[in-house]
C-alpha cells in the first residue's frame, strides 16, 4: 500500500463545495498558465534589447578571456583536490571532462599532460 493510499483513507473526506474550490482554481492555475505561454510563444524582443544581450555576451565573453589563466589554475586545483581526495579514499578518481579513471598514477599523468 502506497503513501498515498494511506493518506487517502486517514484523510476525512472533502465535501463537494471544497472540491468545487479545488476544481475552481486548478482551472485558473492552467488558464494561466496558457496565458504565460501564449505571452512568451508570441514574444518578439526589440531591436534594443537584443543589442542589450549581445552587449552582455560579449562583456562576458571578454571576461572570461581576461581571466582565463585564472580560471584554467582553479580548473587544475579542483582536479588535483578531486585527485587526492581520491587516492585518499582509495577510491574511483573521476576527472572533471567526465572520464572516468581508477588508476590515480595514471591520473596524475594526465594532470601533468594538461599543464
């Protein structure tokens, strides 16, 4: 028996004026619902606030090339942390690209490769 079986049968009954309640708001949450869809499915941006996002990506694109070596250096301390926090377990090293490694000698051979 479910959870919820359970629930159904300690629960007291509803009557029908909160079921009408009930029925009566799921119908304004999917109506709108609809709406929100329909407002975003037909929306088209301005001229201006697309220039506004372009603007935004290419700040951030340049930000993230101004600190590159610094992101590349907490990239390699996150993987030699991931690496000794492995091999101190005595467990499964997984590398941050998603690669799977059991042989955390091996693993320290590719952290070398990357820098």
């Amino acid at each position: 028996m479910s959870a919820a079986e359970d629930n159904d049968k300690t629960a007291s009954p509803r009557t029908p004026t909160e079921l009408a309640r009930e029925q009566k708001i799921l119908e304004e949450n999917i109506e709108s619902l609809e709406n929100l869809l329909n407002a975003i499915s037909t929306y088209i941006p301005t001229a201006e606030e697309v220039d506004d996002w372009r603007k935004d990506v290419q700040n951030l694109t340049k930000t993230i090339l101004n600190h590159k070596d610094l992101l590349k250096l907490i990239y390699r301390e996150v993987q030699e942390a991931v690496l000794k926090d492995a091999t101190f377990r005595g467990g499964e090293v997984e590398d941050l690209s998603g690669e799977n490694e059991t042989n955390p000698a091996k693993y320290q051979e590719y952290l070398e490769l990357e820098r």
